[in-house]
C-alpha cells in the first residue's frame, strides 16, 4: 500500500454497527441482555434490558444524537456529504468497508486507526454482558478490517475491571494479529498508578502491541434541573475540558513505574490534544527532582514519554508550535471520524493550514511515518 496521510484516530461508533450484530452472535443466556434496536419516538435507537441508551441507529456521534442542521459547524459539513441521510436510509458508511473506503479517499487519507465501541460497555450497566458484547465486537471488527487489511486497522477493545478477562482478550486478540489494544476509559475506573493493571502492563510489553486510552472527558454533572442557559454553560465547559481529562491518567501512569519495569510497553493517549502536554511534561520532572525521586522511576518522567508515549491530535496550531518539546516521534495526527469535533471531510485543508510552518520530514512524521512505525505498516 501507497501511503500519503495515516488516520491515527477514526471511530466505529455501537450505533452504526449492524443491527442484529450483538443479539445474534450472543450466547443463549446473555441475548436479551445484549444492545439491540427498538423504535423509539425519533426512529430506531439502540437500547439494552437495563435502560441503556446508547442512541440513535446510525445517529451522530458516539452518543447517536440526532442531527439537527444549524446547532454544530463540523456537523453541518459532514452532513453535507449525506452522511446522515445515508444512515437514516440503512447505509451504513462507517461499517461497510467499502463506502468507509470511499470516506478515506474524500478526505485524502489511506488508512485508518479505528477505537471501537469501549464507552458503550460502560453504559450497559452489566459486566457480564458486556464482555461478551467486547468479544463480538471484536469478532466482527477482526472480519471487518480484513476486507482492507492495508487501510482498516482496528484495535481490540479490551475491559478494564477485570484484570484476567482483559489479559484473556488481549492474547486472543493478539494471536490474531491485531495492531493495538484499546482499553476501556471510564470516570469510575481503577486509576493507572493502581497495581491492579500490573497484569495488563506486562502482556502488553509481552507482545509488544501498543495499548491505548482514548479520551472521554470528565463525568457530566446532573443538569436536569438547570435552566438551559445554564446548561449551555456546563456544556461548554464539559467540552472545552474535554481532552485535558488524560493529563492525570499520563501522569498516574508514568508515576505508576510501569513504564521502568515494562520498556517495551508503549501507549497511546488518543484524542487527546497536544497544547497541555509540555506543561504536564515539565511540571513532572519538577516535582520528580523536588520531592518524588524514592519512585521507581531511573529516568527523568518526561524521558519516558518519549521513549513510550504517543499522543493523537486533529486540529491543535499551539501544540504544533511545541513540536521541540511535545517530540516529533511522539505525535500522530488523526480526522476523528464522523465525530462532530473532527475535521473530517477537511482534513487536508487543516494540515495545509496547520502544518506550515514544520519541515516536510516532520510533516511525513506526524500525518503518516509514526503511524507507520508504531503500528507495522508497509508503504510499498
């Protein structure tokens, strides 16, 4: 395969997979616990026995909401494209290989690092459940990317509060050939200086596959009873914080010592933004030296970023005037697609815009030679 420009973050979001996928493929005594559709007061959403609702069958977004023209800019140019008129026909562009193909070659962009489904295993509310959910995700992404193996690359969604069911996945997966694993990041999980990931850490080093945390933000307060100027206050705070929540999750990681004891262990903190990070960088090999130096750290914090770290980004102009300090091995460009805060289908006018002042080899690296490295890729 040719490669011009690597997506390093795409998505496949639980609402535009088929919609028998996790009824049919369940065992007997987990079916009816499974997501499935239902006709609901704005067309066919997707729910569970529990309550869970994870959207609207091929809505927008990973939350399935419905489109409404006019309320968000990005939304406003994807659906120029009919992406969601398609998906309110039953077409499916992000889950039919060859028509999320042709979405790649409209914004100029070979291949794809697709995060999957790992929110909605949390909103199910059933641990049991949604292992199996993972696993048959997992079984369909696995055929999924093999229509395109060059173009669709798709990580393994791994649970995260079961330490031998996520090792179990992870080497089913890994046996498989999968190019990364993508762990569950929810506001309620064990944090990452907590011994309980041990077990994770060490198979990923093992197999050398790169594990990653994609971003979510912070738990949304209850805003039932606001009124809606005021909602729209919380929103705009919620979002505009959106990214910055995995500057603790790097710093508990890199604290935690895994990265010492486990040097081929390599992470990717997905959309996650750039302009935070030399700040984080810095202030923690201030207080290394200071206060923390009995870790079990023999380098410097910010040194294991950039032997370890990668972190992915689609539009941040301050953090590519931090190149010198962020590390130009260590950042990977990604559209986000179909989410309303990516650039998609403008990806290339964003780069060209962005990227101007940044030699061509540094271009080359972060909009496709990282991504290639990180994840094996042949440009043939």
């Amino acid at each position: 395969m040719k490669y011009d420009v690597i997506s390093a973050d795409g998505h496949v979001d639980l609402i535009w997979l088929p919609p028998d996928l996790f009824t049919a493929n369940a065992s007997s005594a987990l079916k009816d616990r499974m997501p499935h559709v239902v006709e609901g007061p704005k067309g066919p959403e997707w729910v569970s026995a529990k309550g869970a609702k994870f959207g609207l069958m091929n809505g927008m977004g990973s939350a399935g909401r419905e489109y409404v023209p006019g309320v968000i800019h990005r939304s406003d140019r994807m659906a120029s494209t009919g992406l969601y008129d398609d998906g309110k026909k039953g077409v499916r562009r992000l889950t039919e290989p060859e028509l999320r193909l042709k979405d790649q070659d409209r914004d100029g962009v070979q291949a794809e690092i697709l995060y999957g489904v790992l929110g909605s295993s949390g909103r199910l509310n059933d641990p049991e459940a949604a292992l199996e959910m993972l696993c048959i995700y997992n079984d369909w992404l696995h055929d999924f990317c093999k229509a395109a193996p060059d173009r669709l690359i798709g990580l393994a969604n791994i649970p995260g509060y079961n330490m031998e069911e996520s090792v179990a996945e992870m080497m089913r997966n890994a046996k498989r050939g999968v190019r990364g694993f993508d762990v569950a990041n929810r506001p309620d999980m064990t944090p990452l200086w907590d011994p309980f990931w041990e077990p994770l850490w060490k198979c990923a080093h093992e197999t050398g596959i790169p594990v990653h945390f994609h971003t979510i933000g912070g738990r949304s307060p209850d805003t039932s009873k606001l009124p809606h100027y005021v909602v729209r206050r919380v929103q705009a705070a919620q979002i505009t914080n959106f990214q910055m929540h995995m500057s603790y999750m790097l710093m508990s990681l890199i604290y935690s010592g895994a990265p010492e004891r486990y040097p081929n262990l390599k992470i990717v903190i997905g959309e996650a933004g750039l302009g935070w990070i030399p700040y984080v960088l810095q202030h923690m090999d201030l207080e290394w030296e200071d206060q923390f130096k009995d870790l079990e750290l023999k380098i410097k914090p910010s040194e294991y970023w950039y032997r370890q770290f990668y972190a992915t980004y689609q539009t941040d102009p301050i953090g590519i005037r931090l190149l010198d300090v962020l590390g130009e091995d260590n950042v990977m460009w990604g559209s986000d697609y179909p989410h309303p805060d990516g650039i998609w289908p403008d990806s290339q006018e964003f780069l060209d815009r962005e990227l101007t002042g940044v030699t061509p080899e540094v271009r080359r690296k972060l909009t496709r030679d990282n991504a290639m490295k990180l994840y094996h890729l042949g440009n043939n």
